[in-house]
C-alpha cells in the first residue's frame, strides 16, 4: 500500500463531503467549508472507520470533509458516542482509531495490546478546546465563577442563583432567587473527566471527588454527548453545564477565576494551558499524552480545557489500516487541518513543536509481518 501525494484542494460545503455518523443527540456539522490543504491519500483508497469523543465532533467533520475532498477513493466515518465508548470500541476492535478527550490509561492499554497485534497504543494529541461553562439565565448574559463557586454549583451545595457566593462577583447582574440546575454528561465522557480533572485540582475541598469520565453524584439534569447538554441547558430555565466550546451557540459562559481575574475562553487562553503542562511521566517513546497543569499558567490562561486524542496502534494487523490511520491523521494533525478546526471551531491549532514530535509517531505505524 503506497501513499500519493494529491494536490490542494478548494474548500467545499460539509454536507456534499462528510461521512460521519453520530449517535444519540450529537448531529454532524452539516455547513461550512473545509479551506485548502493538502493529504498523502493512501493509493486505491480504502474505508476507515472511528468512533469517540463528541467533543472533537465538529472537527472531525471538518477534517473529514476536507480529507476525502483530496482522497476522493477513501470514505471516512466517524461515530460520535462518547470518548468512553469510542475507547471501548477500539479496544474490542470495533473502529480502527478512536477520538479521546482522554488519553488511555493503563489498564485499557494492556486491554488494546491484543488488537494493536501485541504493540502498544498511542494517545496523538489533535485538538485543542476550551470546556465553557455554559448557563441559560434570563436578563443575565454574563457571569463570573470562581472555580470554588463552579465545584459549588455542580456538587448541588450552592443551588440558588442569587446565592451569596455569586452575588459577591457579580454585583451589577440582577440574579433571581430561582434555583440552579445544574446539567452534566450522562455518558462516559472525556469532557467530564477534563472538567472534574480541573475542579479536583482548582477548587480545593470544594470539590470532593476524584477526576473520572462518569458523572460522581446523582444528576439533577443530565444529556447523552455535548448535544444533548445543549439541549439540556437551552430547554430549561437557570440551568448550567460544561460543553466542548464549540458547542456553545447563544448560550451565555461564564468567565472563569483565576487568581483574583476572570478569564473568558479562547483559543489562545486555552493554549496558554498547554503551553505550561508537561508530557504524562508514563509516556513511552511514541505516546504523547500531556499532563494538563489547570493552575500553573497565570492570569492569562483560561483554566478549563481539554486535550482530545486520536487514539492509536503503533502496529496493525492490516497494512491498509496502518496506511489509512497514518494518511488521515496526518492530515489532522498537519497545519493546514489544524487550520481547518480552528477556523470551524475555534480551537486552539497544535504548535509547531507538538506537529514535529508528532510524526515521529505517525511514522512508527506500520503493519505486522
């Protein structure tokens, strides 16, 4: 199976070039365009298959589109189900790569060493997005929350509005007396994993749980993927939850506290974070998971991110597979697909530096003897 290098391509509506299916409330982008790039499509072409984190939802769609836009003979599908569920798919050897908003820890590692015919998986970081805080609050359009506030709202301790605690940093809001609903995932998810990962680390004793994908109490309100927490929020009154940003819509999100400033989210404050965070200390050569550091990159970061992977084998039993993973994710993981996510999605595009020790990785794939 040989790669070949096609030329650029002109961007070209979602709708006419994706093929990604979602399940559950998650919906595929259906408009926008994918702006020009290039691909190294794997000749005579092939059908990949993943499954995962919806967060990365819409920028998979993006990259998809403007991947089999060039490598006209590949299809592409993607199955938005959850970071969890795509993990779990992998490992049975359901999908060839999966999406993570969290990189496999070790005991779904020794569990995918059969699949990945007896190599190891590697976590690729991809996509780079800020976690809003997202809330539906009539005659209030902005908010500040400090990270013990947020622990507050979401451990149902503070479950008014007008609560002393956030009427103290917002004195100008006019903040009914109704009662807060909070909404969280009710799948596994590698968004709630990132959010409690930071209110574990941010918010102190406020915050008594350990970081997981699994929601640790019983829901007030709960959605399947970031879609159906958007529908959670937007059908209710007081409501507030944390989605994947680019999820966002017209909900309102809060500015998050950060020292003694609030920070609202952008790409940019979000690449503040990983800028400051180190690789996992249990990385192996090609693995590149990071260690995300939510309180150690100054007033300048917005605190609340997330790092999603696209989750490898390093060595596949098909020599199709391996050419397919390596072609697609070297276009997601190149300049011109990261600046097809962030002009999507608003993400925050890898770094040079986190493209270069990347393809050391992508090159590593190959196919067993």
């Amino acid at each position: 199976m040989k790669l070949s290098r096609n030329g650029r391509f002109t961007g070209l509506a979602l709708a006419g070039a994706l093929a990604l299916s979602a399940c559950g409330s998650d919906q595929a982008v259906e408009n926008g365009a994918a702006p020009a790039g290039s691909a190294d499509c794997v000749e005579g072409g092939g059908t990949l298959d993943g499954a995962g984190s919806s967060a990365q939802e819409n920028a998979m769609a993006t990259w998809i589109a403007g991947y089999t836009g060039t490598c006209e003979d590949t299809t592409v599908n993607y199955d938005a189900v959850g970071s969890g569920a795509g993990r779990t798919q992998f490992i049975d050897d359901a999908v060839t790569f999966a999406g993570s908003d969290a990189a496999m820890d070790e005991t779904e590692t020794e569990k995918a060493a059969e699949r990945c015919n007896g190599s190891e998986v590697v976590n690729i970081p991809a996509y780079i997005a800020p976690i809003a805080v997202a809330f539906n609050l009539e005659g209030v359009d902005s908010l500040n929350l400090t990270p013990e506030v947020i622990a507050g709202i979401f451990n149902q301790e503070i479950t008014q509005w007008d609560d002393e605690a956030i009427a103290a940093d917002n004195p100008d809001a006019d903040l009914p007396s109704s009662e807060i609903v909070p909404v969280n995932r009710s799948d596994e998810s590698g968004t709630t994993e990132n959010f409690t990962a930071y209110l574990e680390e941010a918010a102190g004793d406020e915050w008594p749980h350990e970081a997981e994908g699994d929601w640790p109490i019983e829901p007030v309100e709960a959605g399947q993927g970031n879609s159906g927490v958007v529908s959670a929020i937007e059908g209710g009154e007081g409501t507030i939850g944390y989605i994947e940003a680019s999820h966002l819509g017209d909900l309102g999100a809060a500015a998050v506290g950060v020292g003694d400033e609030f920070v609202e989210f952008s790409p940019e404050a979000a690449a503040a974070i990983v800028d400051a965070s180190s690789p996992r200390e249990q990385n192996t050569e090609h693995d590149l998971a990071i260690d995300l550091d939510y309180t150690g990159a100054g007033a300048d970061a917005y605190p609340i991110v997330l790092v999603a992977y696209e989750v490898a084998c390093l060595e596949y039993e098909s020599e199709e597979d391996a050419e397919l993973v390596k072609s697609f994710l070297g276009y997601v993981t190149s300049e011109e697909g990261q600046e097809a996510s962030a002009e999507e999605t608003g993400s925050a595009p890898l770094t040079d530096e986190t493209r270069e020790n990347i393809q050391p990785t992508l090159d590593a794939i190959t196919a067993g003897s």
